[in-house]
C-alpha cells in the first residue's frame, strides 16, 4: 500500500554512496536486451523475480498533490509469475485519492524481436473495500520466464498532506528504487529516512526537504517468526506535513498535522464513531438491568464483555470506524472489529463502569509512532478501562477466545489513544503486559526396570497459554490436541487428557494427562531419560536402581537480567525431583540482542537434552 499514514520523527541520517553506479531508468515501453535476456538478480540468487526498477514523483498539479508511479520487474521463473498480479490500494473514499493515466504492459523477447502485449483497460479494476479504502487490480497476459512487465499510474489527491510514503524495500529484491519531489516553498514538510545500507543518491531544497532520493540492491523482506510488522522493518522514507505558508493559489486543500489531543475530539465528531453512542440496541435494557444487579465492577465488565463476545460474530475485518453502524452489526449479529467492541463501550458505559474507546494498531498493521499524531496509523478500536495507576483492561470481543482481562497479544507492544469525551481529554498509553505469565507443569513419573515411564502429568496455563490451549483443543479437536501435546514423539504415549475451567475465565485451564514413555537407550544396564519436558518432575526410581549422573544446579542470565533461567536437581528416598524456571522480565527484544538471545537459548537448549543416567546396581 502506498500511504501506511505511518507518520514518524525527523531524522538526520543519511549516507549517500557515490561510488555505486546507478542503473539507468528507462522511459515506459523502452527495454534493454541485456534486461530481457537477464536470467537471475545479481544481489539475491535465489529470487523468482526482481523489480528492475521503482520510480516514483511527487510534483503540485493544477490544484492537485499528484504522485506519478512507474514499476517495471523481470520474471525469472514459473515461481516469479505471482508478481504479475497487482493490488494496489489507496484511499479513494470521499475522493481523498483517485488514479489517472493507468499503463501496464507485457514485455517478451522472442528471437530477438521485442514483443509487447498491453493489459487491456476492461481487466483493470477499482473495487471500494469499505468507507475510505480502495484497490487498485490487474493482471499482466502473456507471462512467462523471462518476461518483463511494467505499469505506470498516478494517485492524486486535493490535499497537500497527502505526500506519499516511500518504500524501498518489499517482497521482491529492488535493482533500484527512486523518489524524487518538486514542492513549491510554502509547503513545509518533515522527513524521516530510515535505511540500514547506503543511499545512492540524497538531494534536499533550502526548506531541507528531500527532493530525490535513491538506493540500490535492496534485499527482499518477508516475515519471519516473532517479528513485529514487516512495515517496521522496511528500508525507506516518510513523511509529514508541517505547515503551508500561503495557499499559493493553486487552491490545494490544507490539512495540517494534528495533536492526539485533536484527533481524539475528532474522532467523537464523525459518524462512524463518536455519532454510534447515541443510538440504543435492541435489548440493551435486558442486558443493563442484568448488569446493575451484579456485585462487583469485575463481574459486571465479564458479564457484558461475554455477552457482545458469544452474540456477535466478526467479519474478520480490522477497522477503525464502523461500515453499517452499531445498530445495524447489533441486529444482524455481525460486524468489523469497531462496530462490536463500540458496542462493548458504550453497554459498560451505560452500565456505570468507567470505560473509554481506544483506537489500537494490530500487530500486522504496524507500531504507532508516538511523535506523529495521525489517525491513520490506526486499524482498529477496543474498549479501555483503567482499574488504578498501573493496572488497566484492554477489551476486544471479536475473538472468541479473547478474555477480558487479558490483552490480546496482536495488540501488545504499541501505543494506544483512548478517548474521554466527558472530560475533553485525549491521551495515548503503551499497550504492554507487566504481569508474569504462568505455565505451571508438575510430572509424577515411576521408571521400570524395563526402560519405560508411566505417570501423570497437570499443566496449569494462564492468561495466552490458557487462551492458546483451550482454543487450540477446540479448534481441532482432542486427537489432533493430543499429537500436539506429544510434540512429534513418537515413544510418548497420551492415555488420556481431561481438561478443567474452560468455561471458568477467572481460573486457570487445567489439563490432567495420563502418560507412558519409551526411555529410548536404555539397555538393561543403564537407563537413560531427559526430563526437559516438564516444568517440575518428580520421578521414582526402580528397584535394583542407583543414579549413576544427574544434571548440576545452575543458573543463567542474559547480561541485562531481561531472561533468566535455573535447573534446580536434588534426590532423596529413591526419588529425583527436577525443576526447571525460565523468566522472562522484558516483551521487546531488538536486533541489537539477538546475538546474545541466539547464545542464550542455544545453550539453555543444551542443558535441557542433559540426561539422567540410572545403573543398575
């Protein structure tokens, strides 16, 4: 998506490799053979296709911002065909931003003889995905391996805040990446560059804004395990109305960088919003006259959190206003993410307990940049309650699963802005957990001579761990439930598992496993078992039995404390008992930690396949 509206601080840095040379952009329709007969990216080996280039301009219309795109990648195989369907969205409700001039084109080389086959405008389509975003689509006819395809377009748009956001970096490696600016001197924005490799070129006017900058050879990104958003880890730069000294008389609209003070009050002024509080739901006096006759703030806030949660069904769309409205998602049982938890709001509000709206980014949407106040880095709403000064309840009910004092781990990690209309406050908050959470595990085990384990094992899971598991057991199912518990073991044998308070959300899940274990090795001499999937294990030795090697006590830490881990072993009265602690002090872990992170677990991995050796005496 071109503009993410992840608007963020301005930033010096900057370094500009002149030495690199600098591939040529070439006019629309206008290829290189060597191009066309390129058979792999000379930076990424491995890719399926590349883009050859991505330029883009920024220049003042007639009274119009308009950004002029213009693409062009090479296919290298069958896998790379992908790229030639393009989505493209942009904000086209209101008319915010339209698309003009659309070209796309197929290009192949056949004996040769250049060959191009242009998309036929039919195949080009606009699709209004809701209230403010659109999509641009098409696919390129005619690709095969080696072909090259190009398209060009421009987004306009009446408001000179609408400087668009450029990414260097993306799912395809980029052989070169350009954006340059022609702004007149009474439109003042704000950049922030934000590269981990050199820029091949870096030109700023006398106001200090970039007017052309580029790089080369960038590495494709894609997502990987425990990342946050690939948008917060992308190469590029961004950027930010300041101020508009005089309209200029172009007659572009002005719309000026806002506090969070201003975006909250706006946000109780649209209808889509703040308008929905208003409005009564069918059968709200049923649920509020239930409500008001329950003791406590904690049972009233369940009580109606579960009650949205199990009656509504989400769309599985994150929004941040409401599409058919609170009333009309109430009747039909369905609604985005704000039409159910507005609905939440505005039931705990009227039901006496001290609740605010909150706009919230996802995980997959991307970190909230505290410095820049835009309602666009938003994707969705929840329901804020804060209990004292450190504690508060984060409340979103489309997942089933959800409870409503814990916070949804996509939510985690980021900022907040909650909205007090009483009091004409707006403030953000960051979203984090601060309470540790447990997964407790005790194992009872008796080894027999004969190399195998029986016992029982009870894991009690808290906050995610609980939330993970019950919905993991039912969402597949207990056999499915029970192969994941065994982790691919194959001597593991799961009698059964019974497990308690699912529909208790104050308590803890409890599962009660019946178990038998091949100690794999052990030889009639020796017995050999590595205890490193229980938390805490107590395990009874056989008769004819001593214990010939047990693991040391330790314990480990990483240098600023942010993880511990301790193996506490001791044996008495024929018994081992083994206990084993991971703490974790800190959510956030940068790349600058991940050489010490990678050490720490690899060696705690190490001491956990330590085995305990039993002989026989």
């Amino acid at each position: 998506m071109k503009k993410t509206f992840t608007l963020l601080l301005l930033c010096a840095f900057a370094c500009v490799a002149h030495a690199q040379t600098t591939p040529t952009i070439q006019a629309y329709g206008k290829v290189d053979q060597a191009d066309l007969n390129l058979k792999q990216c000379d930076f990424e080996k491995d890719a399926n296709a590349e883009v050859l280039f991505d330029k883009g301009d920024v220049y003042l219309g007639e009274q119009e911002l308009v950004f002029a795109k213009h693409v062009r990648i090479k296919i290298f195989n069958d896998n790379g065909k992908g790229a030639a369907n393009i989505r493209f969205e942009f904000l086209g409700g209101n008319r915010f931003e339209w698309i003009t001039n659309i070209q796309a084109e197929t290009i192949n080389s056949n004996n040769g003889v250049i060959e191009i086959t242009k998309v036929d405008k039919k195949q080009i389509f606009t699709q209004v995905i809701d209230k403010e975003l659109s999509v641009l689509t098409f696919s390129f006819p005619n690709v095969k391996p080696g072909s090259i395809i190009e398209y060009k377009f421009n987004v306009e748009s009446p408001y000179a805040s609408d400087f668009p956001d450029w990414y260097f970096q993306g799912d395809l490696p980029v052989r070169y990446s350009e954006l340059t600016a022609k702004i007149p001197d009474y439109l003042h924005y704000k950049n922030l560059v934000r590269v981990t490799q050199p820029l091949a070129a870096m030109e700023k006017d006398n106001n200090g804004l970039i007017t052309k900058i580029a790089m080369t050879n960038v590495p494709s990104i894609t997502t990987e395990p425990r990342m946050s958003s690939v948008k917060d880890n992308l190469q590029c730069v961004l950027s930010q109305l300041l101020s508009i000294t005089q309209t200029g008389g172009g007659g572009i609209g002005q719309n000026f960088s806002e506090t969070w003070q201003k975006v909250g009050e706006n946000e109780m002024g649209y209808e889509d919003f703040g308008d929905q509080f208003k409005r009564k739901l069918n059968g709200q006096d049923d649920i509020l006259n239930h409500a008001k006759g329950l003791k406590s703030n904690d049972e009233k806030i369940a009580y109606i959190f579960n009650t949205v949660k199990n009656a509504m069904k989400w769309n599985d769309l994150y929004m941040r206003y409401t599409d058919d409205g609170t009333v009309k998602a109430w009747d039909k049982k369905l609604g985005n993410s704000t039409e159910i938890n507005l609905i939440v709001y505005d039931l705990l509000s009227r039901a006496g307990i001290k609740a605010y709206p909150m706009l919230l980014s996802t995980r997959k949407h991307g970190k909230v940049n505290p410095a820049f106040s835009s309602r666009y880095q938003f994707n969705t709403s929840v329901t804020y309650i804060p209990i004292d000064s450190a504690t508060y309840y984060i409340l979103d009910a489309t997942d089933k699963y959800n409870l409503y004092s814990v916070i949804p781990e996509n939510l985690l990690n980021s900022y907040g802005l909650y909205i007090d209309k009483e009091n004409k406050k707006s403030d953000l908050v960051f979203i984090q957990n601060t309470l540790p959470v447990r997964n407790v595990v005790y194992v009872n085990a008796d080894i027999k001579p004969d190399g195998k384990m029986s016992g029982t094992a009870q894991i009690s899971n808290f906050a995610y761990n609980r939330i993970d598991n019950i919905e993991n057991y039912k969402t597949n199912g207990e056999k499915k439930y029970i192969d994941w518990l065994k982790g691919g073991n194959n001597d593991l044998q799961i009698s059964s598992v019974k497990l308690e308070n699912m529909d208790v959300d104050s308590l803890p899940l409890t599962q009660n496993i019946n178990f038998n274990l091949d100690l794999t090795g052990s030889d009639g001499t020796y017995i050999y078992f590595k205890p490193n999937y229980s938390i805490v294990g107590s395990y009874k030795l056989p008769a004819g039995y001593k214990t010939d090697a047990l693991p040391k006590n330790l314990r480990m830490d990483m240098s600023d404390q942010s993880i511990g881990f301790k193996r506490m072993v001791s044996e008495a009265d024929g018994t081992i008992t083994i206990r084993y602690t991971l703490v974790y002090k800190k959510t956030i872990f940068f790349k600058e930690n991940y050489a010490e992170l990678h050490e720490f677990y690899k060696k705690m991995y190490e001491l956990l396949s330590e085995q305990i050796v039993l002989k026989k005496s």
